[in-house]
C-alpha cells in the first residue's frame, strides 16, 4: 500500500478529510478503513485519541501509543568489527560505532499496571550520515530502529489495524476479535510477564530493506545486565522503571542486535505482521552491540530529553527503509502525533543535530532532578466553600486565587434574576517524598472517586448565645434547641456518604430529613477533568409545623428558632485515587455550605485565612513571614479598610475615595510604601506609624471603640462596654507585620502595575495548592463570632485541626458523646469535647437557626448616639449600606451639576431597606427574598475626575425587591421625581428618621433590634 503524500510539519496534524477540532468526536464507522486506512489510523490514534487527552489538558502531551516511559538511557551502538562485506550496508558501513539515547517503555494507558504489557524500545543513533526518508528532515544525522517484546503482530495490514481500532473505539471490539481468532490469539501472547526491560528480547515486528534486493527484520537480545536488587515487585505498577533505574545505577546493560534475512518468500511475507519468521529456517545475524553504561537515569533534564524526542522507523537511510502498509501507516500517524505533541508542549520540531551530552560537563553530572514519583495526594482547598443561592439551575465556582477577576454585570444572577449558587470545587495533587507538588491529579492521571458527606445539626445542637470561648461566657449554660423533641436524630438532617466518579458525571443530590421532612442539602457534579464540585442548597429555610422564627418576648429566640430547619450544611470530602494500578493515600477535606456573599469583590479586614494562618503560627505550625513586603503583607491590610466603603457608610467616610485614609489613592500609596537610601532620613516614619498606632492591638485593654477597625468584636454591648472583646482586631500576625512596616522593616515593592494571577491556572504549579487554601478562606469572615456567617468560634481552636486547615476528623461511625442537656464553658472547652474531632455537621450546628434571622439582624450603628453607621458586624458579607443604581445613574450621568454627581456619590442607602414591619416580620420577609437582597456588581465608575474612583461597586436587586425598596435614600435621587426609583417621603417613613441609609428606621428600632451577643445566666 501507498503512503500517502508527505504533509509538512505545519500541517502534520491536520487531517485530508476531515477537519480538526478540540475536542474531537470519534470518526463514524468505518472510520476510513475501507477506503484509506492510513488516513483513517491517523484520524483515530492522532485526531480523536491523541487529540482527546489534550482537549482534557494532558500536560505535557504524551504520545499516542507507548507512553508508560520506564526510562530514556544513553548509550554506544558499536557495530561487530568483524562483519563481512555483505553485511556492511548503510548503518553497518559507515563507522564502527555510535552515540545512541534509547526510550524503554510500554504500550499502556494511565491507570494500567505495568504487569503483562507490551514492552517497547527505540533507539536512536547519531552521527549517521546521508540523505533520510522522512520529510522535512532528510538533511538529519540519526537513525532509528524500534522495536518491541514480541516477535509478530496482532494484525497484518493497515487495514486491519484501522478496522480493528475502529471497532474497539465504537465499543465492538470484542466482536472483532471473536471474527478475527488469530488477532485474539497474538493480543493474549503478547500480554506476557516481563521481569525486566534489560532481560527480555525484542522485535522489530515488521521487515526492513537491507540494501539492495533484501529484506530483514531486526531482534535485540539481552547479554549482560547488572543483578536485580531483589525478586521483581509485581504489586508496584510502575516495577519496570523501579527495576530499571536501579539496575543502570549500579552498572552496564548491553544488547545484542542482529537481523533475521527473508530466505523465503512464502513463509516470509512483507506485509503479514501476523505471520511469524521462522528462525529455524533463518537464523538472526549479529551485527554489533547496543551498551548502556552506568547512570542515573534520574539525572535532572534525562526523563525530560527522551520525551521530547521522536522516533519513528522512517527515521533511517533508504537501505533501511521500512517495508509493508503497517509501516506505511507508522510514517504517517508517527510523524503526526509527533508534530502534535511538540507543538502543544512548545517544543521545536525536528531532529536533533548532536545527541545530549552524558555529563553537564566532563566529570561534573547534571544538577539534581525533582522527584516525579508521587506518593501521596491531597485535595484542595482544604476547607472549601460553597453558598446558597435561589437560581433553580445556575451556579458558578467560588474564588480560587486571592485577587479574582471583577465578574461582569449581572454575573450572580441567572436569566430570572435569581442568585446562582456558589460552588466549592475540589482538586487534588500528588506530592513526591519530598513533600514537592508533582502534578494535578486528573481524569487523565488517575482514577478518582469521591465521597462528599454532608449533614446539618443546626436543630439538634445547643442554642447560640455568645462565643463560649470567652471571659464573658463563663456563666453562660446553654440548652438544647428543639429541647421537648425526644428523638434527637428526627432533628439532623443527614444526606448520608455520596459518591461519585468520572467526568461530567450525572449530578448526585445530596439530602435528608428533617422531621420526615425532605430536605435537599445539595448536590455532587465533576467536571470534565474529573474534579470535584459541590453545591449547596437553594436556601430553603421553614418550619414544617409554622413555628415562629422568633418570638419578641425571648431575647434567645433569636437565631434559635425551634421547629424550624436550613439547607446550610458541612461536611467531609475524600477521594480514592489509583494511578497505574496503584493506590494513593489522599488528603481528605472539607466543605462548609454557607449563606450568599452579597459584596463577592470586598474582603473582611480580618478573613478567616488570617486567623487560622495566626493560629498556625502561633502555634509554630507554620512559620512566620521571614520578611515584610509591602504589597503582599502590609497593602492587603490596608485596602481593606478602603474596600468597605462600598458596604458601610462610616468607612466610606473616612476610607473611602477622598476620605482622609483612602488607602486606594496612589499619592498615599506612595508615601506608605517609600524607603529613602539606607542611613537616610525617612519622612515618612512618623505617617506610617501614626497609621500603625490606630490599629487597635490584637489583646487590646479596654473596650475603645476609635482604633481601627470599627467592627463590633465577641462579647459588643450596647451602649459599648469596657470588655477588650467590645470590638474586634487585627490578628498578632498582622500586628507584627504592620509593627515592622512602621519601624521601616520592609520591602518596597509596590508596583502600580502589577497583575496579580487571576485564575488558578495563572498560578505557577507548587503554588496552587496553597493558593487554593487560602482563596476560599480569604472571602470568609473572622470577625465577630456571633455567631458569623460562615463559620465561627471552635475555628480558633488547635484542637480542631491536625495539620493547618485540615479539620481533624471522628472516625465514620464513632458517635460523638453526649454532652447532656446543656452546655456549658467547661464543658465545650473540655478535652476530647465538641473542639477536638469533628463529622459531618459539626461546624455549621453551631451558627444561627435559619441563617436568614441572623442576616436580617446583624447590622450597623446598634448605638445611634454615638454612631448610626459603626462599629458594624459583618459587612464584607452582608452589606450596611451600599451605592444604589439610581445614584450610580447620577454619578455617571456628565449632564448633571457636579455638585449633585458628588451628593450621590458620598450618599448611601441602607441595604435592609427591602425589609419591612417588625423584628420577626423582617426576619420571614429574609427568608422569602434573600436571593433578590442586594448584591454588589462592578461597575465603570468616572474617569479623569478625582471626585470619583474609576472602578464603582453598586447593589443589585432581584425580582423579589420592588423597585421602590431598590432605591436611593439619598437627596439627590429624590430631587428628580421622573427617576424610576424616585420614592415619595409617605412611602418611606425610614427616609424621615435617623440620618439617610442608617440601619434602623429610629432609635426606637434600634433598642429594639435582638442582640447577636448574650451573656446567659446559668440554668438549673
């Protein structure tokens, strides 16, 4: 058969009939096989196979056949001095010996043992001169011979190679081979046991020419290796390469290669790959020695130099062409795949003019490589995060860098407006023993399963009323919520060990009971490389028997509202993972279902990140920052504080664009971060620890209210009391870092331009794990515990982890003790107590019973004499008071009087607008409307105007906010009537009240709003 014509290395991986596409669909039967089967084996092995795991994102590119590498060694192919004339043709004429890299590998799949699978060699020679056969690089200096441990093939032709792939691909392979015994029979002798690469003999398979009029095929025997250090380890998948590196540590291996000559043109077809050359009739003629001497195939760059190479038999002089419609097809599919590989993995095309020096220099080795073999894994993030959200379908994933990109608009909401769900997505890498990250562990390196389980105790735990790790909590005795309920269990809503496999598996919903009730906790997807995704519920919070979500006359009603359920949950997250047959242990995580983040671009000026990471340090679990940069340490602590300005009208005053301390602007920015010369006077030394000093210190010695920030802390009272847990602080880490800032023990490294990654992907490799910890954390709150919005309290505790961010966990089946009818201090901090190991839903049953009160109910300004708008709870999750679109319109609009621009800007309307009537009313109409509550968007702010910042954060409101709730508060939305949002002061008794966009419509509101923070007293 015809090879077909040559294409280029520019279109070598295109196809003659059909084109190509990421990622590739299989070729319908017959696949081509009929009428060009060359062309048809390109399209299956290169087009759709090949092409398949590059489309999956394979990296590096592999092969599409023989890609288990075993290991590439270096080498001299000496040919035998003693050759007669006849025997001296193209190769064996030349010169008496050659340099030579050879690949040993085998014909497998990842996930596949190397136990009974086709073992394969090729070598490459160099030096070897005259014009070669394969297009375009006739002008190269090597020559390749390949070679394999059986001395037939499974088919004949092309054809029947391309029928039989063909069918095995469309899943009808095992029909084919029962119409095709003699293909069966080859495929089961060639899955032999192989003890060693250097002790088994191999094949060329097909014939070559041997100049003029001859034909041969060629064998390789092993002669002499160094001993195995022991019987071979069939149970290690990867025994072969284990076995062969040892072995060329300790000494030389050499072959010997020799012809078989065709004496008979009947037995000895050229294009029957089945049809065995019966030695016997023509024995094989040595003619020279393959040697491998001592080395370490690990050296650094060797592993890395072989995969880059291409052999392929066309690879030779024309004395040697190949012969047959098999090797027809091998020029074409070899040479493409070849192309395909290189170009993905951005490595040049082309022969090699010298081969790679054994030695980095002569008598110096190559520097140390890394340690590709992995011998653990782990998932990541370590705690992730996912949100409730009402989008019946929607979803996006949650922050996997610090600094993700700005969302467009309308991003959060689907088609309806309702909120989409925040997923959690979970990945895993393999560590070598050095505890260096290898690799991403995927679909395409791997076997994975997952086994997510997910729980809600909210119900059968104790009540919330202050954080019992407190001073203030040590009279503190709580009950039981749901107490006369008998049958605690009816009160978990447990969704039970969910598995699931594969890519873009089918969705696996995850839900129980509450009382016979079902509830649907969320749901499993992975995506098409094999990850991990976890939703959480729709927010549905209600009480199947019409209990009231609080009751006014008990102040611990609130946020403990018996009889009622959430679809909050948490919960455990592992994965079994089997590369080449081979088990790995699996760092197993954990995943928090939490309410909506309504401000997803602002962070907390403590995050949960900061606080496990000071407890890790604290605890000498991790070190502390060897050094101060500032843009890293110091800079994300200050912008912060600049950030809230889009959630609180206090920071807004004093953070935000303008404001005194706008830690944005990039004239202050450069005074915060300038160094002078070393022995210089520094004029900024005075302004940086002037900022310094207005933190408040992270064990501060009363309850001042003016340090920074002003966020109400664990133990806040209302008028503010004298407790150092009055307001929250900056974690001791933080302290440090801003300490040595201010004493001038910094870098300066503030670059304007700088690009953060944006993508995990962006992050170099041994930094995505970390990255990926620490992301999902940093969108998370610290402050305050009372109880918080995703997580709170036993968070700061050692106790509860086994290594940072890893959550200890209580064996499956080992139920947790009983701690009684109440709890108390001693008893909560006890050892081995409700802080030490943890099952599913121990993390959430501690937060507030439905999240929606809790949301609804921690807001700004409890003290309106002394400020309507600070201190304030958690505004980088739930915002105070935000910039509405009827203002934005305004700011933006350049027709209208800059004053009035201006007015709009520094204006803001409280976001618990949309909720009205009293405390528990509030409460339900949260629970109804959470997805349509305000959601910060980015929006384009003015440009080239210093009254207003370039970038603009403005609320969004769903289809349950009437437009009227949606609107400004502000004078100047409601100095234009015909504005859509223009609201009536009759319509909105809030407008006449405290001062514009504070939290509470009165003072009276105020008083009365339920406190989050509550100093029990003991029960008998």
């Amino acid at each position: 058969m015809t090879a077909p014509t040559d294409p280029s290395i520019a279109t070598a991986g295109e196809s003659t009939h059909t084109p190509v596409r990421l990622p590739p669909t299989l070729p319908p039967e017959p696949c081509c096989c009929d009428g060009d089967p060359i062309e048809g084996l390109k399209q299956l092995f290169v087009d759709y196979f090949q092409g398949r795991g590059m489309a999956a994102g394979r990296d590096p590119a592999t092969r599409p056949v023989f890609l288990r590498l075993h290991g590439v060694a270096h080498g001299r192919f000496v040919v035998d001095p003693d050759l007669p004339p006849a025997l001296r043709v193209g190769v064996f004429g030349q010169q008496a010996e050659y340099p030579a890299w050879v690949r040993f590998s085998s014909d497998l799949q990842p996930g596949a043992p190397d136990l009974k699978g086709t073992c394969g060699i090729g070598i490459k020679l160099f030096g070897v001169k005259g014009e070669k056969l394969l297009a375009p690089d006739e002008a190269a200096v090597t020559h390749d011979f390949i070679l394999q441990n059986h001395d037939v093939f499974f088919v004949d032709t092309a054809q029947d190679m391309c029928e039989f792939t063909c069918a095995s691909l469309h899943g009808k392979g095992d029909a084919y081979l029962a119409a095709h015994p003699v293909t069966r029979q080859v495929l089961d002798a060639m899955e032999k046991v192989v003890d060693s690469v250097l002790a088994t003999p191999y094949w060329s398979v097909l014939p070559y020419r041997f100049g003029d009029a001859r034909y041969v095929k060629y064998k390789l025997e092993p002669l002499d290796a160094p001993p195995a250090e022991a019987a071979p380890d069939f149970d290690d998948p990867f025994y072969l390469r284990a076995d062969l590196h040892a072995r060329l540590r300790k000494g030389v291996a050499r072959f010997r290669f020799l012809a078989q000559f065709r004496t008979d043109e009947a037995t000895m077809p050229l294009d029957a790959a089945t049809v065995r050359w019966d030695e016997d009739a023509s024995p094989p003629v040595a003619l020279g020695i393959l040697e491998l001497p001592l080395q370490d195939l690990d050296a650094r760059g060797q592993s890395a130099y072989g995969e880059n190479l291409a052999w392929n038999p066309w690879h030779a002089l024309p004395e040697h062409a190949p012969v047959g419609s098999l090797s027809d097809a091998r020029k074409v599919v070899y040479r493409a795949s070849a192309a395909n590989r290189r170009n993905v993995n951005g490595v040049a095309q082309g022969e090699p003019a010298a081969p790679r020096p054994a030695e980095y220099a002569p008598g110096v080795p190559y520097p140390a490589a890394k340690d590709t073999r992995i011998v653990r894994a782990a998932i990541h993030p370590a705690i992730g995060i996912a949100r409730v959200g009402d989008s019946r379908d929607d979803f996006f994933i949650g922050p996997q860098v610090t600094t993700p990109p700005c969302a467009p608009e309308g991003f959060y909401r689907d088609a309806t407006g309702a909120l989409k769900r925040e997923a959690a997505e979970f990945r895993i890498y393999g560590y070598n023993a050095a505890g260096e990250v290898v690799r991403e562990l995927t679909a395409d390196w791997a076997d994975i399963a997952w086994t997510v389980h997910l729980a809600n105790r909210k119900a059968a735990w104790y009540q919330w009323q202050i954080a019992m790790d407190i001073p203030e909590a040590a009279s503190t005795v709580l009950p039981l919520r749901n107490a006369k309920v008998k049958d605690r269990d009816s009160l978990v809503i447990d969704a039970g060990p969910q598995r699931i496999a594969g890519r873009g598996a089918a969705p696996v919903v995850c839900g129980g009971t509450f009382t016979d009730v079902p509830v649907t906790l969320g749901e499993l997807r992975t995506d098409a490389s094999g990850r991990l995704l976890v939703l959480g519920g729709h927010g549905v919070s209600a009480s199947p028997t019409g209990a009231p979500i609080y009751i006014p006359t008990d102040g611990n009603s609130f946020i403990n509202a018996d009889g009622w359920y959430d679809d909050t949950c948490d919960g455990t997250v592992d994965a079994s993972v089997t590369i080449e047959g081979r088990a790995i242990p699996v760092a197993s995580a954990w995943v928090v279902t939490a309410p909506p983040n309504y401000a997803p671009q602002v962070k907390a000026e403590r995050t949960m990140y900061d606080l496990l990471h000071d407890l890790y340090v604290q605890a000498g679990w991790l070190p502390a920052p060897a050094t101060v940069s500032f843009a890293e340490d110091v800079y994300p602590i200050l912008q912060r504080l600049t950030g809230l300005q889009w959630v609180n009208q206090g920071f807004a005053t004093q953070f935000g664009h303008g404001g005194q301390y706008d830690f944005e602007s990039p004239a202050l920015i450069a005074r915060l971060c300038a160094l002078p010369p070393p022995g210089e006077y520094d004029p900024n030394a005075e302004f940086r620890r002037q900022v310094f000093n207005s933190f408040r210190p992270p064990n501060p010695p009363d309850g001042n209210q003016m340090p920074w920030p002003w966020l109400y802390g664990d133990a806040m009272e209302v008028p503010a009391g004298e407790s150092p847990r009055q307001n929250a602080a900056i974690t001791a880490t933080q302290w440090t870092v801003l300490q040595r800032w201010a004493n001038g023990d910094f870098v300066p490294d503030w670059d304007p331009a700088r690009k953060p990654p944006t993508s995990i992907d962006a992050v170099p490799l041994a930094r995505q794990p970390a990255m990926l910890d620490r992301a999902a954390l940093d969108y998370c709150l610290a402050d305050a515990f009372h109880p918080g919005c995703e997580m709170t309290w036993p968070m700061r505790h050692l106790t509860l982890y086994d290594a940072p961010f890893r959550i200890r966990r209580r064996p499956a089946g080992t139920p947790e003790p009983d701690y009684g009818a109440t709890l108390d201090q001693a008893t909560a901090l006890s050892p081995g107590g409700p802080l030490y190991a943890q099952g599913p839903g121990d993390i959430n049953r501690w937060m507030g019973l439905p999240w929606q009160a809790d949301t609804a109910y921690c807001r700004a300004g409890y003290d309106p004499d002394y400020d309507p708008f600070a201190p304030t709870f958690w505004p980088a999750r739930v915002p105070n008071h935000v910039l509405t679109d009827d203002d934005y319109r305004i700011v933006v609009d350049p027709a209208q009087p800059r004053a009035r621009r201006i007015e709009a800007f520094v204006n803001r309307t409280s976001w618990n607008k949309p909720l009205h009537g009293r405390t528990a009313e509030q409460m339900l109409q949260m629970v109804r409307i959470f997805g349509s509550m305000g959601l910060l968007e980015v929006r384009d702010g003015v440009h080239e105007d210093p009254a207003f910042p370039t970038t603009m954060l403005v609320a969004s409101y769903g289809p349950d906010v009437a437009p009227a709730d949606a609107g400004s508060m502000s004078e100047a939305a409601r100095a234009q009537p015909m504005l859509k949002a223009a609201v009536a002061d009759d319509a909105h008794p809030k407008l006449r009240k405290l001062p514009r966009g504070a939290n509470f419509a009165s003072r009276e509101e105020a008083d009365a709003a339920p406190l989050p923070v509550r100093r029990g007293k003991p029960h008998d």
